[in-house]
C-alpha cells in the first residue's frame, strides 16, 4: 500500500471518514490559486483535529492546517501531503470574555461581540479568515493586533502535547507570533473584552469598514490582502508599504494574471488566470523597486505554501 492510501486508511479506522484526493486548492484560496492537494480533510471537532494531526505525524505524512485561506499563496503544483482545513466553530461568552473555536470566522466572532454587548474587537470588522489564522499572524488594523486582547490560547502539537498558553508565551509583534516558528496549532482562544454599549460598537464597525472600502479594492476582488508588511524605519515607526510601492512606481505593474491593485499599490490581486509563479515574479519585482528607491526590503505578509511544506 503507499503512503497516502495508508493514510487514508488509518482516518477511516480512526475517525471515520477518509481524507478526500486531488482537491483543488485555488477553491481555498481568496486569491483563487493553486494546484491540487494529494489529500484533504475538514476537520470540524477538536477531537477530529487532534487525531487527524497525530495519524499524519505517526505516518510522517506531510501536512498544513489552514484556516479561511485568506493569507496563504498556494503552489501551482498544489500540495504533496494532507491539507487540513479548520473548521472547529463556536463561541462561549464568560463573563467579559469570549472562549471562541479556533476555526470561527472573525465576522462570527464580532456578531457574538456584539449581541452579548461586548466591546474592544471592533477592529477586527472587515478582516477575513479564522481566529487561528488570525492569531497566527497576529492580524489587526488601526493600531490593533488580535495579540492585544487575547488572554490565552489552547495547543496542540504534533507530538500529540496540548497546552494551554498564555498570551505572554505567545510572542506577539507585528503581524508575527511563535506559532510561525512550529508554535503548535491553535485549537480555541479566550479574547477579553470589557462591557459596551452595543449602538457604539456598531458605529465604530460602520466606520471602520467605511475606511477600508475607501482604501481597499472592492470586496470579492481576488487577494490575500495586502502582500507586504508595512517597514521598520531607523526610529522604529511603520511606514506604510503601500505608501513606499506607489512612490517606487508599482502602480500599473504585472506578471501574466497576476498585477498591483490599482486602488492599493500593496494589493496584489489576480485578474483572472494568475499563477503563483506569475505573483511570486510580481512579489520580487515589487521589491527590487522598493529597495532601488529607498534601500528599504519588503518582507512578504502573505504566506507561499511550498507543495513539500510541513507542519512536522
Ligand atoms: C480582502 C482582505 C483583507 C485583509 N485585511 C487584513 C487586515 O486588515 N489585517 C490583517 O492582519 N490581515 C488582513 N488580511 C489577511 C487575512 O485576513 C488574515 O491574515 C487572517 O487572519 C487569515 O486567516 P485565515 O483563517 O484565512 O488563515 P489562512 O490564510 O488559512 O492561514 C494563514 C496562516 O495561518 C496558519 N493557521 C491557520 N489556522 C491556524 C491554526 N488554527 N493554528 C495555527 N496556525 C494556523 C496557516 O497555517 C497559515 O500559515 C486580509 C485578507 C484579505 C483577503
């Protein structure tokens, strides 16, 4: 029997159903790209999870769990091994706190927010993707990082370790956490937030969203948000890599399919048929032309899923 026949075979045995073969993973992706994977699974329990996870490590399979796809570049050639997609959903109030499933969109997370008349996650509105995903890029806007109102997260390791961490060991910065450096899994999260008053809650989402329509192409355009962080100056402060992208002369550049948003130079967006090839090409032209003019290196926000990557 090979390998992924045998994997098969052990999800069967184990949790009772069998990863699905060649999905395409460009359905995953808010970008729309990318071959297929060998095998997919949806996990929607964290039991399910932590047993999909545990039979991929004791096969030495290759695998990924992914959340919304909403910051992942797929590789044209897909990917060799398991894709395991998060589906664990949920939301307990606590008192002033959230214990949230670490597979819950953001949008379900500011709903529950807001119906049980909790403030401090408006920041959130109008970001895509999962509460694990967020937390592993430590995604947020205006000032605000999930990082900040996370109290502590639930782990799981491929070891078959779980751990409760605290948000102290989970080494925020901007739009960076240890889960990038094989920090576990994230399974459920604690957000804190303190009593609101629901109408201002609203009125701070409208507002929010109102700024990123203005600034943001429109909803549905095909990206991964935007492609770069934003860079450190010598003081210390952020200067907007849009900002460094237009003034280099990004507007108007492309690679195949792949171009720089014309409403937001830090956009890369597909116009139809781009390839990962044709964004990563665009993604160091775009570079070259930042560090040409101003001697600054972009570093990549999105993260390119390499067809032999793994969480192993
Ligand atoms: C239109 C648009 C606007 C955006 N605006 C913003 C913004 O304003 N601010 C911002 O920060 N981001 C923004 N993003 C990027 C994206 O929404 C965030 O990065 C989001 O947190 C990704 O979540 P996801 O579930 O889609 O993660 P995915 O793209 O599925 O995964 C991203 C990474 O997280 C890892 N990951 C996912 N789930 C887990 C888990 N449970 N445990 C451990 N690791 C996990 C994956 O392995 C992968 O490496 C935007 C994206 C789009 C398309």
């Amino acid at each position: 029997m090979d390998r992924k026949t045998l994997v098969r075979a052990a999800f069967l045995e184990k949790i009772g159903s069998a990863p699905s073969e060649n999905v395409p993973l460009s359905a995953m992706s808010s970008f729309g790209i990318g071959g297929p994977a060998d095998l997919f699974f949806e996990a929607r329990t964290e039991d399910e999870l932590e047993k999909a996870v545990s039979l991929a490590a004791a096969e030495k399979y290759p695998f990924y769990v992914i959340g919304g796809g909403n910051n992942l570049l797929f590789d044209d050639a897909g990917y060799r091994g398991l894709i395991l997609r998060n589906r664990l959903e949920g939301v307990v109030r606590e008192g002033h706190r959230l214990r949230v499933l670490s597979g819950t969109g953001l949008p379900c997370v500011l709903r529950e927010a807001l119906a049980a008349g909790l403030s401090g996650l408006e920041f959130l509105a109008g970001i895509p993707g999962t509460v694990g995903g967020a937390v592993y890029g430590n995604a947020g806007a205006y000032g605000w990082s999930i990082g900040d109102v996370l109290e502590s997260a639930d782990l799981f390791f491929p070891s078959g370790e779980r751990r409760a961490a605290p948000r102290e060991s989970l080494g925020f910065g901007y739009r960076d956490s240890a889960l990038k450096r094989g920090g576990g899994i994230v399974l459920s999260t604690v957000l804190m937030c303190s009593p609101g008053d629901s109408r201002e809650s609203e009125a701070r989402i409208r507002d929010t969203l109102e700024k990123r329509r203005a600034k943001h192409p429109p909803l549905g355009t095909a990206c991964a948000g935007s492609y770069f962080k934003n860079s450190c100056s010598a003081s210390g402060a952020r200067i907007a890599a849009g900002k460094l992208l237009e003034e280099a002369g990004a507007r108007g550049r492309s690679v195949g399919d792949a171009a720089v948003s014309d409403v937001h130079c830090n956009f890369i967006v597909n116009m139809g048929n781009a390839r990962a090839q044709d964004v990563l090409r665009l993604g160091e032209e775009l570079k070259d032309l930042v560090f040409r003019a101003f001697g600054i290196r972009l570093e990549e926000e999105v993260v390119h899923l390499r067809a032999d990557a793994s969480m192993l």
